[in-house]
C-alpha cells in the first residue's frame, strides 16, 4: 500500500465525555476498534482492507487516552468537566480523506466510543501548532528538507516494544533502544509505504547503523506495562540521543529523515494499538 500522493497526517481529537465514566487505562485496543469503526462509516472496504492482519505495516497509528490522571486497579477516570486527547496518524490519504468524512457530514455532534464511554467531540486539531501532537507533511517533504544532522533524540512516549517473532518457548520481545532496531523498524516501515522513487537503501543503512551509530545520552528510561485485553505487554519509554559518527552525508539525511518519520509512523510493535508513540525532540 504505497501512496502515490504523498501525504502524512497527525490528528488530535479533542473530547469531552457525555458523563463520568471509568475507562480501561490501556485503550489501545477501543481507540483501535472506534478508528476503524469511523473509516468503515465512510468506507466499509476500506475499513476491512485496514483491518487485514500481517499488513507490512499499518497505514496508521493509534494513541493512548491523552490528559487522564493516574489509573487506580487498571481503570482512569473520566470527567465531563474535563478535556482528553486522542492521536491518529494516517500515512495514506485515502484514510485521512475518508476518516474526515465522517465528521464532516454534519449528522449531529460526532462523537467516539471508547469502551462504555461516549465522547463528544469538540475539536479536530490537524494544522501544525495547534497541538504537540498535531501536524500534516509529505513523504518528499521528509525526503528532501532532512538536514544531516550528527545527533537525533527521539522520545519514546508511549511503551515501545519490537517483536522477532515466535519461539519454542514464546514470542521474542526486545525492550532496549539500540540503534539498529528503531532505526530498522523505522526504515521498514518507511519503504513499506512511502512512494518507490522515495524508497532507502536498507542495507547501506543497516552498514551505517552497524558501524558508526552509537547511544550517546539516555534520559528517563524505564519499562511500563499495558494491559491489553488479552495479555499484558512491557515497553521502554523515555528519550534516547543517537550519535552519527561518520560524516556521511547521504547517511545522515537519511536517518534524519527517518527521525522525523517517527512522529507519523510510530516505532516497533503495535503501533495500531497505542504503543511505540515517538516524536523528534529538537534542540
């Protein structure tokens, strides 16, 4: 699923419950299952062909319940004086194109469903600068204005997680940082979806990352866990400062690139799901 067209979008819903209600604390899963609901309004193919598992990688990304407090025995509160925040990416317009339809029919005040809980929504926040999290850019953008840069920090806001796969004894799960593992999850996705005259040279970029990409600072590094409906996953968050040592240029704007990537891709495991929220921090 490659888009032709270019575009990537960060949108950030901003709601209000229709009354207090209790939530599980991990969403993951219902802000999941309310953005497909929402495309499939619009878009019932659509909605299935999204809903397909083993995709390469998902065309989008899913946030946590943003602005909720501390959870008590798994569950937050949520209070009808009180705004929240919810985060979808989308790296295929068709997606944004369909999703935005929804809302914009006029059929009453949208509302999203999380759980039992009803949420009017106020605001559709997309322009960058109206929040944090908000914002649109294009894969050539990307491509072409990445500058290369000898330091990326990338915060890990929500747990992040990279799967290798079934085992005899398991699925192996790793949780540490290393460069050539957000850097490759990044650079998969990245050819998974961006336009083939975009595509990166993986392997000259798994040689740089091999060779001359180290872990210079790492700050507020800890694991968390999300309890999904169907079993508990840990992930890492915090912020991590990668050095490019090498003075390759081509190299440097490509991982660069990649970095700022992350704000729309997410890094790792189940992005689709409310893990692996990353974004670039600059100096």
């Amino acid at each position: 699923m490659n888009s032709d067209s270019g575009m990537l979008y960060s949108i950030v819903l901003k709601l209000v419950p229709t009354r207090e209600a209790t939530v599980r604390a991990t969403v993951g899963h219902q802000a999941h299952a309310a953005f497909l609901r929402t495309v499939r309004e619009s878009d019932p193919a659509l909605a299935e062909v999204l809903h397909m598992p083993n995709m390469p990688a998902r065309p989008f990304t899913v946030s946590p319940l943003l602005g909720v407090g501390r959870a008590r025995d798994g569950l937050v509160y949520l209070s009808p004086e009180r705004d929240y925040f919810l985060r979808f990416t989308v790296l295929y317009p068709p997606i944004f194109k369909q999703f935005m339809a929804r809302f914009l029919r006029g059929e009453g005040r949208p509302v999203i469903r999380l759980g039992r809980a009803l949420l009017l929504i106020k605001e559709i926040l997309t322009t960058p600068g109206s929040h944090p999290w908000a914002g649109y850019s294009s894969w050539a953008e990307l491509a072409t204005q990445a500058e290369p840069h000898s330091e990326i920090t990338l915060e890990f806001t929500s747990p992040t997680a990279f799967g290798f796969g079934q085992k005899d004894w398991g699925k192996k799960i790793m949780l540490l940082p290393w460069p050539e593992t957000v850097f490759g999850s990044l650079a998969r996705s990245w050819n998974s979806l961006a336009p083939p005259l975009l595509q990166v040279d993986r392997d000259a970029l798994k040689t740089y990352l091999g060779e001359h990409i180290v872990v210079k600072r790492i700050e507020h590094l800890r694991t968390q866990m999300l309890a999904f409906r169907r079993a508990p996953q840990v992930g890492f968050v915090g912020a991590v400062t990668y050095g490019l040592m090498a003075d390759d240029e081509a190299a440097r704007c490509q991982l660069n690139a990649l970095a700022d990537f992350a704000f729309y891709s997410g890094v790792g495991m189940k992005t689709a799901m409310g893990m692996g929220q990353c974004r670039r921090m600059k100096k």
